[in-house]
C-alpha cells in the first residue's frame, strides 16, 4: 500500500507540470460523468426507502410478442418461460416469425412450442407466419394487431425469463400512472469469457442499477426493445412502433412527448422483471452490435427526432437529461475521447499520457466500484451470485475506454455512411424506402 501511494504521489508531481491537461479532462469528468453517478445512487436510495408498492389485486391478460428470426430450436424455451409464468390472468404468446419461409427450423420449433402448451389452462400461444421478411418493426407491429389482452410485452426470441416476471411487470404497470414499463436484462452466457464477463457487468451496473435510478427521477433514456411492457391501447395512439433502426428509443421518445402532455403520465423500470440473454461471444460480434447500437443514437437524436428535441415536447427534466447524457455523452464526447487521446500522444511525453491515463483509470475505477456495491446492496435480486464479479471490476474501466473507442468509430460510420440504412434489423429495401431524415 505504501509503494501504491508513493506511485501516485510521483505520478501527481509529474502530471503537476502540465495544468493544460487537467483543464481539459478534469471539466468533463466533474461536469457529465459525477453528475449521472450521482443522480444513478439518488434515485436507486429513492427506490429502495420507498415503501413496497401494494400486490396487484387485478390480474389483466398480457399479450407477449415474440421477435423471432433465426432462433431456432432456442425460440421453444423462451415460448416455455412465458407459458410457465407464476401469473394468475391470461397470458398470451404470439410468436411472430418474420421471413418464415426461409427460417423454417425457427418456424417449426414455434409451431412446436404452439403443440406443447395447446392444453394449458389461461394460456394461449398462436404462432403467427410472416413469409416474406420485412424486419423487427413489421413483426413487432404485426404482434401488435393480432394481440388480444391490454397489456402487450415485446420480448427477443433468444431471451428467457424468470417465471415471477409476468407478476412483476404487472405490479409496476398497475401503480398510478404507469403508461409503461422496461424489465431488467441480465446476460445468460456470462461465463463464455472475458468478453461475455465484461457485458455482464454492464448489463448490472449501466442498465439494471442505472436505469432504476434514471427511472426514480423520471428521466429513463429506454424502455428495451428486447424487453418492454406497455398498455395495449396507449401504444396504439402512439402508433406502435416506426420503421428505421433503433425502434425501441424511437418509441421512448415518443411516448415522452406523450407525456408532457399528461404530466400524471411516467415511464417505470421494474429491476426485479428480469429476462436472461445471450450477448456476443467474439470480439467481431461485440463491435458489430455496438456500431449498431451507437450509430443509431445519432441518428435517433440528431436527424430523426431533431426537430423534437426541445423543451417544449420532452419537458425541461428530460430535454436537459437527453441533451446531457443522450447526445453530449454519447455521441459528441466518444468523439473528443479519441481526438484528444490522439493530440496527447502526439504533443506530450509518453510518460505523460501514461501518467494522466493510469490517473484516469483509477478515478473511473473508484466510480465503478460505487456503482457496483450500490448495486449489489440495493438493486440485485441475485446478491450472492453476482459478488463473484467483484474481481473483474479491474478490467472494467479499460473495457468501457474500448467501447468509447467503438462509440466514436460508430459515429463517424453513421455520418459518413449513413449506416443505420444498412442495418441487420431489417432488409435494406425496407429501410431505406422509409422516411429519409
């Protein structure tokens, strides 16, 4: 511990000579990424004293849309999890098939699942054939029509869930002007490698943990497309989901301009809904989703929903929160990251941008510690298995340095390419025959 504190002390003096430095890097650690943190564990304290919401005394039916294409035999476990939900209403399970004629595998493992579960009592699962493909947005739509019951939740078909789930969304959608909801996603195949371990973990602390405190002050930046409960008729008046890329922040926008007009009106995330994923496994796959991803914030943000961008259709707290956290954090300071990162490697010493990163990384070090022991105190509902992270907390920081490198990559790719044109979420006849914005 004594040569740890010498190494900083030495490593301060150093970094002491170039003031220029900290005038630049100090600003925006102190003016966006505290203020987040900070915001993050205030809202999950607000959560966590609040008193426990009263049981659900009415049990709507739910209408669970099912995203399939390319699953395969994995579409029958998520049609089983849904069926066997501790849930005393009705549930129903459409699985929509989009492009069946060319997934048959995952097309007949949902008209198994269909057999299955054909004489289970309140449950009902209809699997309904797209022949031609057409993307997430028509399947997701497609469910939309055919669902029967008031409350609608689009899940992934390569998603399972925990079998209380159905009863929590319900729980959080039947609160006093809850128009929405998101469930936490946790990542099934964690223990793959390190990459899998690292997207755990930002599945725990950004997602789970910040999105309950973003929820609690009523600034939630998504309900997922993965994993989102809402009121049947309010997605209908909203005009369910819009053609494009990113689908799912297209509707939160939107329903957030709802909102203002219906200040009684929020949007929930329930951590303790959970559903169990499968992220990418290679490094390939990794950067591939997250060009995706990112590149879809820009366009979302600054082209699709520009015009929308204002106080007067988002509200002052969510038009500053999106303005702060959505395009300065996400899309214009990726950018500075790798553009000053350069300058300093070309003007300074080496030892010098080693020095003033390795300070870097024990600041964001100590940030992500807070965020995960406010996690594993307060937010988890499974405390004793993800303590077992705690030791890859330190290779956490480098990994969320790689991802802003990939964040600017994937601006500069929707930029100058126009990449969500090319995204793998639809066929490039469907979304580039859409509204150019």
């Amino acid at each position: 511990m004594n040569e740890l504190i010498v190494i900083v002390r030495a490593t301060l003096t150093w970094l002491s000579q170039y003031n220029d430095l900290w005038l630049v890097m100090m600003p925006m650690f102190f003016v966006v990424e505290m203020p987040l943190s900070i915001l993050v564990f205030t809202g999950i304290l607000r959560w966590k004293l609040s008193p426990p919401a009263p049981p659900p005394t009415h049990f709507p039916g739910i209408s669970f849309v099912i995203t399939c294409y390319g699953e395969g035999e994995a579409i029958g476990i998520t049609i089983d999890t849904l069926v066997e939900q501790h849930y005393p209403g009705t549930i129903e399970v459409l699985a929509v098939v989009d492009g069946a004629s060319q997934n048959q595998a995952t097309y007949a493992a949902a008209i198994a699942g269909e057999k299955r579960h054909h004489k289970v009592s309140n449950r009902i699962v209809r699997v309904i054939p797209k022949w031609q493909r057409g993307g997430r947005v028509s399947t997701l739509n497609a469910g939309l029509s055919k669902a029967t019951q008031p409350i609608v939740i689009n899940v992934d078909g390569d998603t399972s869930f925990d079998n209380d789930m159905a009863w929590q969304m319900i729980s959080t959608l039947s609160q006093p002007g809850v128009m929405a909801s998101g469930g936490a996603l946790r990542v099934r195949n964690w223990d793959a490698n390190l990459l899998t371990r690292m997207q755990s973990m930002e599945y725990m602390i950004s997602m789970q943990a910040g999105k309950t405190g973003m929820a609690r002050w009523g600034v939630l930046n998504n309900i997922s497309g993965a994993f989102g409960a809402f009121k049947k008729t309010l997605l209908q008046q909203v005009g369910g989901w819009d053609t494009h890329t990113a689908e799912d922040l297209d509707l939160t926008m939107r329903l957030k301009q709802y909102k203002t007009r219906y200040p009684a009106a929020k949007l929930a995330f329930n951590p303790h809904a959970v559903g169990h994923t499968d992220v990418p496994d290679t490094l390939k796959g990794l950067i591939m989703q997250r060009l995706r991803w990112d590149g879809d914030l820009l366009f979302l943000f600054l082209r699709k929903h520009r015009k929308g961008l204002t106080p007067r259709l988002l509200g002052w707290g969510n038009f500053i929160f999106t303005f702060i956290y959505g395009v300065v954090q996400n899309v214009i300071l990726p950018l500075l990251v790798v553009f000053f990162t350069l300058f300093m490697l070309y003007v300074y010493p080496w030892v010098t941008v080693v020095a003033m990163l390795a300070v870097l990384y024990m600041m964001y070090l100590v940030i992500i510690t807070l965020h995960f022991v406010v996690y594993i105190t307060m937010v988890s509902e499974r405390p004793k298995s993800d303590i077992k992270m705690v030791g890859w907390l330190l290779l956490y920081p480098l990994y969320a340095f790689c991802m802003r490198l990939i964040t600017a990559v994937s601006m500069l790719n929707e930029v100058l390419r126009r990449s969500h044109e090319e995204s793998s979420m639809a066929p490039w006849w469907v979304l580039r025959r859409g509204k150019r914005f």
